[in-house]
C-alpha cells in the first residue's frame, strides 16, 4: 500500500502543478491585456494553488519516508533514489513521476519569471507616467514660495484648482 498511496499523491501533486500553470498563464494573460483591475484575484488564486501544494509536498514527503523505510533505503531519500532502488514497476513509474514533474517545475519557473518581467514593465511605466505628471524641479520666490517651470509644449494634463 505505501508505494500506492505514494504514486497517488504523486499525481494530485502533478494536478496542483497543471494548475498553478494555468494559474500563471491565466496571470500574465491578465498583464498582457493591461487588466490590472483583475490582478489581485489572480495572484490569491496562485497563492492558493502554492498553499495547496506545499500541503501536497509534506504529505509526499512522509509517504516517501514510509516507501523508503520498506524499500531499506534512508529515510530522507529523494525521488530519484527511491526510483533508483525501486522494485519493477515502480521504478518506472517513480521516474516517470519525477520526469514529469521536473518540466512542469521548468514551465512554471519560466512563468514566474515572464511573470515578472511584465509587473517590473508596468511599475516602470507607471513611474514614468507620474513623473511626466509633475512638474520640473522649481525655484524658489522672494518670498519663499516655490515656483514651477512648465516647459512650453508640455502643458498641465491635470488641473489641480479645479
């Protein structure tokens, strides 16, 4: 039962892993379209997924461990060693598991990465767009007011008085 119970968590970990994928996607969709509005539901969303496979991990883990003590290998022994000592059709099926999930690992840190970018292009452009707002550095009066210079052909797009 413990390498049944270990490939079965295996596959629910690799369906966390497909959908914090689609999470992602889904994510830099959202960025592409500029649909900043949605962006705070799509990252608890992703938030959830991690929350879900970090739970999935540990699960792993001691099922793992358990796999290990049966099969005579240490405890701590990783996916690759369990495969490595495992008994037919298990060994197959492990490194299938551990194949598998090492692309969706690849996929989904290239995500994130992507991911970022965008969100480092958006704070870069809205940085941009404010100073553009405000005016250029002033001086100060007689009387110590400071004044701005709005260089010609780049008037106010904000009335302040209004």
């Amino acid at each position: 039962m413990g390498a049944d119970n270990l490939s079965s968590l295996l596959w629910h970990e690799r369906e966390l892993l497909d959908m914090l994928t689609f999470k992602l996607v889904e994510e830099q969709l959202l960025l592409k379209a500029g649909a900043s509005k949605w962006l705070h539901h799509a990252s608890l969303e992703v938030e959830q997924v991690v929350k879900k496979l970090a739970q999935a991990g540990l699960a792993r883990t001691v099922a793992s461990s358990a796999v290990a003590i049966e099969w005579g290998v240490a405890e701590d022994a990783t996916l690759a060693q369990l495969a490595a000592a495992a008994p037919e059709p298990w060994d197959d099926l492990l490194r299938s598991h551990l194949d598998a999930m090492s692309l969706q690992t690849a996929a989904i840190k290239q995500l994130r990465d992507e991911n970022e970018q965008f969100l480092r292009a958006a704070a870069r452009s809205a940085q941009e767009t404010v100073a553009a707002l405000l005016p250029e550095a002033g001086t100060y009066d007689a009387h110590g007011a400071a004044t701005y210079a709005v260089p010609a052909g780049r008037g106010r797009i904000l009335d302040k008085e209004l």
